[in-house]
C-alpha cells in the first residue's frame, strides 16, 4: 500500500526539510562517536548528550551555509516556487548538496583516526597532488565498508524522509494576501540565516568557529564530536594553511629552537598562586614607568597606580604582542602559542591536543578558572579557556548585577574586578585565576560617576586607561587584606596594543609594545631586566618560577633564564618580524626585507639589511626554525611531549 504524501505549506515544508537534516547531522555525530568510540575513553551519557545539545549550532550553521541555493530558491515570493518542475530541481539540488555533505562526514569517521581532529580545508592541500586518489578512495570504500554502509543508509533515510512531505500553493483567492506575507517573509529569513550561519547575533560575538567546539566538552580531545566537517571545512576554506617547512635538519633545529622543554626535577615545587590579569589594549606607551626615556623624563602617561607597583616588581626593556587581537592573546598567554599569519583559535589547528598553564598546573593539585565580564561566548574565549584545561568560566552570566554592565561589552572594570577578588576568596589555594578586563574598549566610556575625574589624553582611550588602572588599584587594596595574597604571583599583562599617541610607537616594533609584569608580594622579583620579553614567555617563565618538573611544549622562553638569548616574533599578515639583540628583521615570503636596530631607531628608518651580513644571517636562520618548527608542529598536532 503506497504511503500518503502529506502537502504543507512552502515555508513548513522548508522548516521540515531543515529539521531533518539537523535530524540527519545528529545520526552522523552518533555516528562518528560509535566508530571511535575508543579512541574518546571514559565519555559519560551524560557528557554525550551535552555534546548532542552543543553541536545543533555547528550543525546550523553549516546547514544554511550549503543549502544556501535551496532556501533562496523556496523563498522568493513567485509563483514559479509552485511549479512541479521547479520543485523537482530544487529537489535534486537539496539531495546532492546534502547527500555529498553527509558522505563527508562519515569519510571524517575514518580520516580523524589518523589526524586526531575533524577534517579542515588543509586536506585539499594534502591531497592536491595525489596522483593516485581516486584508487585510494576506491581502496577506502571496500576497507571501511561499514562507514561506507552507514552513509548510505543516511542517504536514503534523508530521500525517503524529504519525499513524504510536498508543497502546496496557496488558493486563488489568498494569492495575494500570500504575496504580500511573503515580501515580509524574506527579510525575516534573511536576518535568521545571518544569525545562525555566525553562531549568535551579539554583537560581542564572534563568528562561530572550530574552537568554540571546546565549550560544550570537559575534555578538549571531545570537540572533535561536537563538530562536524562541512561546518570545519568552510569555516578554515579562505584560512592559510601551514606550509611544511624543512630549512634544517632536526639536529640543527633543535640548536636553534627547540620549543620541548624538559625541565627535570631541581628542588621542591613551590605551589603559590598565580594570578594573570589581562588589560584590553593597555599599550605599554600608555605606562609612565614603561617609558622614562621620553620627553626627557617627563613623560607621566596615563597609569599612576601600575606606575607604582612596576617599582616593586620586575618587568623588561621590551616586552611585546605576539599578535594583534585579543583572540591571539589567550593561546600566546596560557598555552606559548602564538599566531602567526592566522589567529591560532580560527585556524585549521584549532583543535590540535595542546597543555595549557591550567592544565598543566592542575597535575599539580590546582584548581582554575578564569574570569571575562563579557557576555559568555564572547570572543570564544570561553571555548578556549576550556581547551586549555581552565575549571570554570565566570562571564557576565555568573554577574548577578546586571546594572553594571556598560551597555556594549561587559561588567566595568572596577565592579568585575571586585568580583573576581571575592570570588577568589572562595578557592581553595593553590589556585590558577585569570581576569581579562573590558572597559578600555570601544567607544572608550568610563562609568557616569566617573566623569572628568580622569585625564582625557589626546586619544580617547587614555581617559579609560585611567579608570581601568584606578580599579586595579582597588583590586590590589582589598587584595592585600587577602590570606592568599601573600602567597600569589601576580602576572599583569595586556592582549594587544590601540591606538597611537607617540611617534616612537607608530611603527612594527612600537605597535606591538605592551606591558609584562611579575609581582610577587615581599619577593626579590623587582627591577628592569635587561630582557626582550614576550606572552608567549609567561607560560614556561611562570612553570619556572613554580619550580615545575614537567615536560611540555611552549613556543616561548624562560625569562629568567639567563644562559639563553632573549628574543620574540609576531607576524603582520605574511609579513615576519624577530626581534633579537637590539635589532628587528622583517621577512616576506622566506626573504629577509629590512634590518633595523629598534633601540637606536626608534622610527625604523635606517635599514641595515646590507650593512650587518653576520647578524642578518643569524637572526634570518633564528626565525626560519621557529617559522619550521611552529608550522611543522601544528600540522603534525605535535604539541604535546
């Protein structure tokens, strides 16, 4: 007996089909876990249906982006839309799009045993000029016939399921009120395929992307669950990938650079407290005591209060950016990865299996949880706070008073700052605790009561520099009266620069000059070093300080380890910069363009490429085996011992 096809309206019949591909999506994250099942041991149910609830976003999101053809073409309001033919293609359309997007998924069921993360863009690359492929793909389907099987019958389920439903057109007599209802209609649909294809509609948030994965998992090796690959190849498609590199040998490269770090135990662990306070774009020009050089010794810039505690702790001549958003700020800071070309967080490697200071610090007997009085999910710091072992996330969703949230970014600075302080009172020590504060961001507003109460600078954030610096220093009072602060190491830093003042910053060496500071209550850690300080530094100089006996991987350098040469690199889009005894090259495309020595010129202006042959080499072959040793490991997912 022929089963009955049920007619629906165009607009059902659309929601119906968009259901059922998220119904089929699902079946394929079943899917991918039970033929992995053991390579994600100790998974709980529970934990699974956290990742089934987490990953209908990616699902969205990939959905409205490949059946972009299909949904315009259900939604223009004409009367072709009605026409069996018209139905019939749009039909064919929908099945070969979706039926190409569920044999992806299930050929990802095999390929992750081999890369250990969802296929991204980097795998055209890797097969572009494989001679052999369509006999390798010949060869995959009779030695992974199950998967093979399984996406087939997802295949004829999405047929058999599109097939029990067909569109009606209106009557004659609601045709034009139809019409008119419709011309509303597609703007509303529109603006929904905006919101899901980026993941939200907070202006906060960013694009929904691979990392954000982290956020719906415990531990960072399940994300790979919650995604799935049309979603990862579309968003790494217009991301570079990594090229493998091969300058020097591996024993050469690990005279050079050699990112391993095997520490060996030499003495007790010291298991104080660490808290990393992040400053939205507190350039280091903005800092008086940062800059004593200038206006002859004048210069008071904008921070009377970090002024006061630089003299009783110990920073760098030079301290940088490793990039230049707050995205590249989080991997350089907790796990010594910088981003170079790509923010690490949106690139093809996002999920790659990394240690992150938390994690690390929680083998330790460490409990950490890191604090941003944004929206939660902004940034996707949440997810990669996650993906580098933090305990708990506390965002403007944990802030009980909403009154203090400034209308556009998140919690003002002093009250979040006086939430992080109580709410560290409760942890139990040692703890890990991280703030990334807000306020010094666009539109650059300080809080009413606030008003004319700090100097307004010739830009607008100095004004907001003041507040922030004014709620650190209330942090630090009620801090003081802490039992734990007398046991914390204090690391103060900022993600990136803003805007310029000085014409001593307004070039690839000032631009990327923050603060990076150590403070430890009643310690020997003051000073200026004579150092050439990075973020990346601050996960291997904070595991030395703690006298940590681990071996990890970290892109950056002990500072305070004085038997090596200080040195950082940060990239601005392919342009590579390494920043080494006094001097700075600029590299493109492998080929060192310029030379300049940064404390002596300050404006960049005399290039010395062809006047210091012995340094240019070794600063070229220097950065040459940390390009190769960053891309070779982040294509490997080499970045744990």
């Amino acid at each position: 007996m022929k089963s009955r096809i049920r007619p629906v309206g165009i607009y059902a019949a659309l929601l119906y089909r968009m259901a059922l591909m998220m119904f089929i999506f699902t079946l394929c994250r079943t899917g991918f876990y039970l033929f992995n099942h053991k390579m994600f041991p100790g998974l709980t149910g529970a934990e699974f249906l956290s990742i089934l609830r987490g990953g209908l976003m990616f699902d969205i999101s990939a959905l409205v982006y490949i059946n972009v053809l299909f949904i315009l073409a259900q939604i223009i309001p004409f009367e072709v839309r009605y026409n069996r033919i018209y139905q019939d293609i749009s039909r064919y359309l929908f099945f070969i799009i979706n039926g190409l997007a569920i044999a992806i998924n299930c050929a990802d069921f095999v390929y992750y045993r081999f890369v250990l993360k969802r296929a991204t863009a980097e795998v055209f690359r890797t097969f572009q000029n494989e001679s052999g492929l369509l006999r390798l793909l010949f060869r995959f389907q009779i030695d992974y016939w199950p998967v093979v099987l399984f996406g087939l019958a997802l295949i004829f389920l999405m047929i058999f399921l599109y097939n029990r439903i067909k569109t009606r057109s209106p009557l004659p007599h609601t045709r034009i009120r139809a019409f008119v209802l419709n011309l509303f209609a597609v703007p509303v649909i529109i603006i929904f395929f905006i919101v899901a294809a980026r993941g939200g509609y907070r202006h906060s948030t960013r694009p929904v992307s691979i990392s954000n994965a982290a956020k719906y998992v415990k531990n960072p090796r399940d994300a790979a669950i919650v995604l799935n690959t049309p979603f990862s190849l579309i968003r790494t498609f217009d991301k570079k990938s990594l090229i493998r590199y091969s300058f020097f040998d591996d024993k050469k490269l690990n005279e050079l650079y050699n990112p391993h770090y095997k520490p060996g135990k030499k003495g007790e662990f010291n298991p104080c407290n660490v808290v990393v306070i992040i400053l939205e774009s507190f350039s280091r020009e903005y800092i008086g005591a940062l800059n004593r050089d200038l206006d002859g010794g004048s210069y008071s810039g904008y921070s009377p209060f970090l002024d006061s505690l630089i003299g009783q702790s110990l920073t760098f001549t030079v301290s940088l950016a490793n990039g230049k958003k707050s995205i590249d700020a989080m991997p350089s800071i907790f796990a010594s990865i910088p981003s170079l070309e790509t923010p690490y967080v949106i690139s093809h490697y996002a999920n790659n299996t990394i240690n992150g200071l938390p994690r690390l610090l929680k083998d330790k007997g460490y409990y950490s949880a890191f604090f941003h009085g944004a929206p939660n999910g902004s940034m996707g710091f949440d997810s990669f706070a996650r993906m580098a072992g933090f305990d708990d996330y506390f965002g403007l969703d944990q802030y009980k008073d909403k009154n203090d949230f400034d209308g556009m970014w998140g919690v003002w600075d002093e009250p979040f700052l006086d939430f992080f302080c109580k709410t560290i009172d409760a942890f139990t020590q040692p703890f890990f605790a991280s703030v990334f504060t807000v306020s010094s961001h666009h539109p650059f507003r300080v809080p009413e009561k606030y008003k004319n109460k700090f100097p307004k600078g010739p830009a607008p954030i100095l004004e907001v520099i003041g507040y922030t610096d004014y709620a650190l220093q209330k942090f630090f009072a009620a801090s003081q009266e802490r039992p734990w602060f007398s046991n914390t190491l204090f690391v103060i830093t900022a993600d990136h620069t803003n805007e310029t003042v000085r014409k001593e910053f307004q070039n690839d060496f000032g631009s990327y000059c923050i603060p990076i500071i150590f403070y430890k209550p009643g310690s020997c850690l003051n000073g200026i070093k004579n150092k050439i300080a990075q973020q990346i530094d601050i996960m291997p100089t904070v595991l030395a300080y703690l006298n940590y006996d681990g071996e990890y991987i970290a892109f950056g350098n002990n500072l305070f380890d004085d038997s090596a040469e200080s040195f950082a690199f940060n990239t601005n889009g392919s342009t590579y910069h390494l920043y080494m005894k006094d001097h700075m090259i600029e590299m493109i495309d492998n080929k060192v363009v310029a030379l300049y020595n940064f404390i002596n010129d300050r404006m960049l202006q005399n290039n010395l490429k062809n006047s210091n042959d012995s340094l240019r080499t070794m600063m070229e072959n220097k950065l040459r085996a940390v390009i190769q040793s960053y891309n070779n490991r982040l294509i490997d997912n080499n970045m744990i011992p």
